[in-house]
C-alpha cells in the first residue's frame, strides 16, 4: 500500500479499495472487502484457479551458492508441486511463475483452491497465502535533525562527517521502480563498484534505462502483479523505470546525492539530499497501475526479497503497508526476516490510517516501523479578510492574485439547484454555478475525499479567481502545502469558522490570500502528522509498533518525469523534484540514517542499529514541550513509538539491546509456528526456548499489555562506549511501580553485556484497564538510553 501523499493525494486514495487514510470510507472499504472475502471462501468455486504464494521456509543451501544449486531448489519445487497436480491436466511447469532459490524457499503458481489447501496440509509447508496487494503509503528535514545548519553548512559533530556521508553502504528499495535520470542518483565522483556487489541492471524492454556506478542495479518483478490481471502484461511492463514518482523520492531521501537549488516554484529552496548522500542504491520495482486489491503484490514482494539479500544490500527500504494477521502469510514479514538473518537491515512504514488506535502497519519485532512528523518549515500563504483578519494558511500555488481584494463566496452560497448542499459545501465538480463565482475567491471544505486539481481546473474556468480550503475536521490542525492551479491557501477548522463568520455578517465579503513564502522554525515542531498509523500492535502486543518517528510533511526529493506534480492528464508540466508527505517519506529517513551507521559500525547487527536510533530518540519538541499530536494534545509512545529521531545522538548510543536472530525464533515459537516448520528457516537447527516470554525479547523498549499484579521482565544491554558506570532513572507510568535490579550497571570493555530485571507492579487500587506510559534511562551523565515503558493493568 502506498504510504505517501499530500492531504489532498491522501484523498484521493480514498477511492481505491483497502487504502489507508483513515477515513470512514476507508474503513467500510475495507470492511466490505473483507466481506467479500468471505463470501469468497463460503462459494462453491470448483477448479476455479488463484495466484498463491507456497512458503517452504529457508534453503539448506549458503549464499556462496552456484546457479547450479539455485537450478536444483527450482527443480524441487517442481518435483514437489507435481506431486500434487497428478490427477489434473496441468503441469508444475505451468503453473509456477516464481521459484523463489537464493534465501527465501518457495514458489508462486496459479492454483486450483482445492490444491493449495492440500499443500498447506503438506508437513514441509510452512504457509501457503494468496498472493495479494499492498500498497504504498528534502531538504530541509536533515537541517531539521541536526546534520546540517540553516545555511546548509555542516559542523564538525555532524553524523555526515563522522559516518562519511554512508559512503559505499548499499541502500535499495521495495518501489514503484526508479527515474535513472535524476541528479540525484548521478554517479559523478563515484569511485568503483563495490566488490561485493552482485546485483544487475534489468533494463527489460526500456533500452534507454541505465544503471551508473551510484545507481547500481536495479531489477523489475510484475509476475505476481500480471496473476491478478485478465490480460496478459505487455512489454511496457518490462522495465524498472518509476513513471509514478513515488520510488524515485523515497530512493532518493534515503540514499540520494546532494543536488543544489532545488525548489517547488521557488520554495523550500535549497540542496535535495538523502541520509546516506554518498550511499550506492539500487531499486527492486514491485508495485504497478493500481488495480482492485492492491499495486504491489506478495510474489513480487518475496521475490524481490530474494533477490536483493542475495545481491548483497545493506539496507532495505519498504514504503508499503498491506493488512496482516498473521507473520507467516505476509511476504513483508517473510522477507524481511530473511534479510534479517543475514545481517540487512529492513526498514519499513507505519501506515497512513491514523489518527485511530490499533491502525498501525508492519508490526514485527524484526524491522524499524517508522511513523511520520512534522518539520519546522512552512510554506505559509495568509488569507486577508475584508475586516483586517489575517488567517495563516499553507499553499505551494504557482499563480498569484493582483494586489486588491475580492468578493468571497461560500460554496453553498453558489450552489446549482441540481447540487445538493454535501456536495455543495466542498465544491465539487458541476455543483457550482458559473455565473456566481466568476471573478470571486470560493470558500470550500477540504473534506474526506479526493480533491482533484481536476477539479479546481473546473473552478478556475468557471471564472474562481482563487479557493480558501478550510479543514472539516476540528481534531485536525493538519494544514498543508499543495500544489494547486488556483491562487489558494488551505486554513485550518477554526479559521474556516472565523472565514464563515465574517461572510455571514458582511453584506459584500472581500479577501486577498497572499502568495506563499518559505519559512523555517516554525513552532511546535515536530508533531504527529495526522494520518501516521497508531500502536498497540495488533499481532504482538508486547512489541511497541511504530518504533520511531520521522519527517514525513512535505518532504522535497526526487519525482519521475513521466507524470507532471498533480498526476493529472492535463499537466503536461514536469518536475525534477516534489514535495510528498506520508510514512511512505518518513521511512526512507530512517532508512538513510541506518546506512550512516552501518558505514560507522559495519559489524552492528541490525538490531543493534534499531536501539541505537532508538534509545537516543527525544520525545520532545522545539519548545522542550512533550511531542503533540494533530490536535495539539500531547502524543504517546503509540503515535511515535521512542520517539523522533536525533541522528547525530544515534551515532554515540553508549548502550545497546541487542538481539539474535535466536530471539527472533524464541518468538516464532511464541506466535505458533512448529519445530518442523522452523527448522526449515535455515541450516542451523533451531529449538525453542523453553518457558519464552516474548515480554522478555531483547527490545528497546518495554510493553507489558495484560499486568495483573506484577510481572518481571529481563533485559541485557551491550556497551558500545567507552568504560562507564550507568545508573538507571525511571519515570513511573500512572498507577504503576517500577523497580530496576541493579539500578547501577558498570562496563570495562566494548561488547561487555550485563544483565538486569525491571518488575513492574500495579499499585493498590490503581488498574485502570487502559494504557499508560512511562520512561527508563539508563545514563553515565554523557549517554541517555531511553526505553518508553508501556502498560496496560487489569483489576483485580
Ligand atoms: C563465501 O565466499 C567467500 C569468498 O569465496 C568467503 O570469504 C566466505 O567465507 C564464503 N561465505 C560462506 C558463508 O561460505
Ligand atoms: C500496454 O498496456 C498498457 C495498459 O494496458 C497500455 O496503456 C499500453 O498502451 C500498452 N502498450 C503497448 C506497447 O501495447
Ligand atoms: C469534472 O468535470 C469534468 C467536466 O465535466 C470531467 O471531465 C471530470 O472528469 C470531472 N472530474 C471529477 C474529479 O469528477
Ligand atoms: C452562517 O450562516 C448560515 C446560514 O446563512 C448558517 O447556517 C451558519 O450556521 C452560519 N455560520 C456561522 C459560523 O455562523
Ligand atoms: C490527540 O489526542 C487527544 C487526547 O488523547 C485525542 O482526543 C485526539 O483525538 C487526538 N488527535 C489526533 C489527531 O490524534
Ligand atoms: C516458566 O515460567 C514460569 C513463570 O515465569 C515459572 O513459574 C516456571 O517455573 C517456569 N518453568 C520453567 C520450566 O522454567
Ligand atoms: C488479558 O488477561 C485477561 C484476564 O486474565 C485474559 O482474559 C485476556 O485474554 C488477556 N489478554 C491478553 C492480550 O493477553
């Protein structure tokens, strides 16, 4: 699912099946679609045949192996769905479109239901799914963080300079594909290919595709995507190339080149870069035209898995979220666990179904889950009422009005007779009568759907001379900067109010709306975007999901330069670079951030680079005020999971909680699956932990969702500093008592690990039945190792 957008391209996908933005539509889509999901399961549907995806677990084989071996995991998997196709007319041949050989061990078919249900009875089967969608979700946010300064100058105790701006760390993503032409991904002062590296460039049917010594692969996967299709795919498919935008911006925040004077129409000006400038990249396209369930599907997404950890990234990106129950059926969680056990780390969104509990995507112990804040900067545009109000609104509009006032009208004043006030109130198209808004700025309501530019093209060539789009929502202070055709500035619930009010008592309205600025350390900042997707985890209670936040408003990066900034037909306008918001944005942050420390600390495990950015999070913002949410209440450990990060902090974490891949096992166990099916994961035999309590895995922070008296929970931390005594500092959660044994731990050497116990007790009289939050850090007065403590009590 695609993780991105401005509001009003948050909007738009609100038409498109199991999206994610939170609306009430939304959640009926998605509720219906799960209707007729099981209406599916309850129809007769003899021989009719489906695309599914057979997860055997991992392959005996290493990742030195020759084409050889991988030919003979392939022929398996033949040899093995033979035996089940014996009685049918149709061959494994034909039925397999994906043999999955180098980690992950599987394959996706086209199958009769009555087939895949015997499979999945087969002992060797670890799951067997059908091969469904998900979808996806510049500048100034590394200033924002601390990189750099306001005039872009880097100081000496900048992560950039200390983790050599990620130089040769390999960064790729799961994506719409990539624009090679970008500055951004330029290979000017790029030395050599790194050795290790054994991916390729898949130029398909797109001979002008390239690859360069930056961009250093780049494969397409559309089998799975061309399953769900009634026709055939044609050649135009067979290409890496991004024509949608969206993977060319998230490759780029995370590992683009820095790439001078870029702005929106003159905004946000500045030099485009991602986290890890110096990074080589490489793009794994798995998401296409969206159709009915989804753009990008689970046999694309495991193959490109596949074939990424075996090219040997480093750092994998993923701005997709799809619904999940269940770890085992989710090719995200498939894949990723395999690339955690071969030390790559995965990075992935929320989701953008905020601002509800319990909405939260990519909920795994094994990756980084990244929700999505705001930054300091604004593109504000004011709105000058007639009676001297002056209303700040957001606006990237191109077109800017002569210096008078207007007569403003409300949309339901200019109503057709045929238009019902609904539609009225949020101008929509044909609801408007010409004749009355011609020459007028129109007020309307940015409401929970899809605002097309389309749209305001109608306003404008009825005469509109500009638009005030106010917020329907009073939660959300949510005000955003887009791209519009018409002089326009979006304005929050309140000043929507202040707008109506003033039209209502004055016999003949006027208002002026001010061309947009760029202006920097705006306050408070950050605060939680209001689509980002909230905790608690919904799979594993004990896991805090999401881990962490970052920028994800208006985020500038690299766009494609086959669609035009509104992806209207009619904008035949191009840009080299676009501001988006979403988690989709936010993530890749993280992302760029992880190759600085990998380029760091090359022997870190992924878990480890997890805590570090982790533990050194602030839950505060630029006005020392606890984070807030939308609505300027303050958020929890849910909205921003340890909270936002501080990259130059992550570099020196003293402490770490790290975790082997073992744990990741122990909570297989937990969550069901079977000693046959876990020893197929890998060659080295795995037996469950006796007795494991996923309260005890080796996370940064600490979740404790059902207490019922007290509970003790263990943790061990690892130095990564110099020597150090740590003593602990707790801050209790509401009603909770928190005592840490020993509350003084003492280090000598680098990798030393100590042990502790934090039992957790419910005060007297104090269950509350809902959560509550809390802090432990650990400090030696120079390092501060944060873990967000939350808990949910029962009484008693
Ligand atoms: C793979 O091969 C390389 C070089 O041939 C060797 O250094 C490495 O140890 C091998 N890895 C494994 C897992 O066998
Ligand atoms: C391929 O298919 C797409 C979508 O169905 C269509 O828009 C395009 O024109 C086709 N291209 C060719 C070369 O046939
Ligand atoms: C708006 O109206 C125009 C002309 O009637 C039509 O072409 C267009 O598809 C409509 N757009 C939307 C978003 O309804
Ligand atoms: C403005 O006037 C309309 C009717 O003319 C009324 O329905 C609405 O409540 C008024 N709005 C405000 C904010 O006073
Ligand atoms: C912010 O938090 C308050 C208090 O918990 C809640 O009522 C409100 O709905 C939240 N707003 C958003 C946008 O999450
Ligand atoms: C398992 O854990 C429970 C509760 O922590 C404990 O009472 C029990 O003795 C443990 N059993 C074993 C075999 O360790
Ligand atoms: C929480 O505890 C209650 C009562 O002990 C139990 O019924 C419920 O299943 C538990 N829920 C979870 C998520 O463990």
């Amino acid at each position: 699912m695609r993780v991105l957008m401005s509001v009003r391209e948050w909007m738009k996908t609100s038409n498109m099946s199991i999206k994610s933005d939170g609306s009430l539509l939304q959640y009926c889509v998605y509720f219906l679609s799960l209707f007729f999901l099981l209406l599916s399961l309850h129809t007769p549907t003899f021989a009719l045949k489906k695309s599914y995806v057979v997860y055997l677990g991992g392959h005996l084989h290493d990742s030195n192996s020759s084409s050889v071996e991988f030919n003979r995991a392939s022929d398996s998997h033949y040899e093995f769905l033979e035996s089940f196709l014996e009685s049918s007319s149709d061959t494994a041949k034909d039925s397999i479109f994906y043999s999955y050989t180098r980690h992950i061990n599987g394959f996706a078919a086209i199958l009769e239901e009555q087939v895949a249900a015997e499979i999945a009875k087969h002992p060797n089967v670890v799951s067997v799914f059908e091969n469904k969608g998900k979808k996806l979700q510049t500048t100034r946010t590394w200033g924002f963080m601390g990189l750099e300064d306001d005039n872009e100058v880097i100081p000496s105790n900048s992560i950039w300079n200390k983790a050599r701006f990620g130089e040769d760390v390999i960064i790729a993503n799961l994506d719409t594909g990539v624009w090679p032409e970008s500055k951004s991904f330029s290979d000017e002062e790029f030395g050599p290919i790194p050795s290790k590296w054994r991916g390729i460039c898949e130029k398909g049917s797109d001979l002008d595709f390239h690859c360069n010594r930056k961009l250093i692969g780049a494969r397409y996967f559309n089998k799975g995507y061309g399953s769900r299709l009634s026709t055939p795919l044609n050649s135009s498919f067979n290409t890496p190339r991004d024509i949608e935008g969206h993977g060319s911006h998230t490759l780029s925040t995370a590992g683009g080149n820095m790439v001078p004077g870029v702005s929106i129409f003159g905004q946000g000006y500045g030099t485009a870069k991602g986290g890890s400038p110096k990074a080589r990249v490489a793009s794994y396209k798995v998401c296409w035209p969206p159709v009915i369930d989804g753009e990008c599907f689970d046999a694309d997404i495991l193959a490109a898995f596949d074939m990424a950890i075996h090219d040997g990234v480093d750092i994998l990106s993923v701005s997709l979220v799809g619904p999940t129950f269940n770890f085992l059926y989710d090719s995200i969680a498939i894949g990723s666990f395999h690339a955690a056990m071969k030390g790559i780390v995965v990075v992935c969104s929320a989701g953008n179904t905020g601002p509800f509990d319990a909405t939260i995507g990519n909920q795994a112990p094994w990756y980084i889950t990244v929700a999505a804040s705001t930054m300091d900067r604004q593109f504000p545009s004011y709105v000058v009422l007639g009676n001297n109000l002056i209303l700040k609104g957001e606006s990237l509009s191109a077109t800017r009005l002569a210096r008078k006032f207007y007569p403003i009208i409300k949309g339901t004043d200019a109503k057709l007779a045929s238009a019902t006030n609904e539609d009225a109130v949020l101008c929509k198209n044909g609801t408007l009568d010409p004749k009355k808004v011609k020459g007028k700025i129109v007020v309307c309501q940015n409401g929970q759907y899809f605002r097309s530019n389309e749209e305001e093209q109608v306003l404008k060539a009825d005469g509109a001379v500009g638009m005030i789009l106010c917020n329907n929502m009073i939660i959300d202070n949510v005000i955003t900067a887009a791209l519009h055709v018409l002089p326009t500035s979006h304005i929050s619930f309140s000043d929507g109010v202040q707008v109506i009010n003033y039209i209502n008592s004055s016999k003949s309205p006027v208002a002026y709306i001010t061309y947009p600025t760029t202006k920097l350390h705006i306050k408070p900042a950050p605060f939680m975007a209001v689509f980002s997707s909230k905790g608690p985890n919904t799979i594993v209670p004990e896991i805090l999901k999401p881990d962490i936040t970052a920028p994800g408003v208006l985020v500038i990066a690299a766009y494609t330069e086959a669609e035009g900034p509104t992806n209207q037909g009619f904008d035949y306008h191009r840009v080299k670079f676009k501001a988006l918001s979403g988690t989709s944005m936010s993530c890749p942050h993280i992302s760029g951030i992880a190759g600085l420390l990998k380029t760091l600390y090359p022997s870190w495990s992924p878990a480890a680079i997890k805590s570090a950015i982790m533990t050194t999070a602030t839950t505060f913002d630029n006005e020392a005020e606890p984070l807030l949410n939308a609505s300027y209440s303050q958020a929890t450990p849910f909205s921003y999971g340890a909270g936002h990060v501080q990259p130059n902090n992550a570099m020196d974490p003293g402490l770490v909680y790290d975790t082997t891949i073992d744990d990741y096992f122990n909570c297989l166990c937990v969550l069901g699956i079977n000693g046959t099916q876990r020893s197929m994961f890998s060659n080295a035999n795995h037996h469950c932990h006796k007795n494991f309590s996923i309260l005890n895995l080796n996370y940064p922070s600490i979740t404790v969702p059902n207490l019922s008296g007290s509970v003790t929970i263990k943790r061990t931390l690892k130095n990564v500093g110099p020597p150090a005594t740590y003593t602990v500092h707790v801050q209790n959660p509401n009603g909770i008592n928190v005592a840490v044994k020993p509350s003084i731990l003492e280090f000598q050497h680098v990798g030393e690990e100590k042990k502790f116990e934090v039992r957790l007790k419910v005060k007297k009289g104090k269950g509350t039945q809902s959560y509550v939050f809390g802090k432990m850090t650990w400090s030696d007065g120079k390092h501060y190792v944060n873990s967000p403590l939350v808990v949910k009590s029962i009484i008693k």
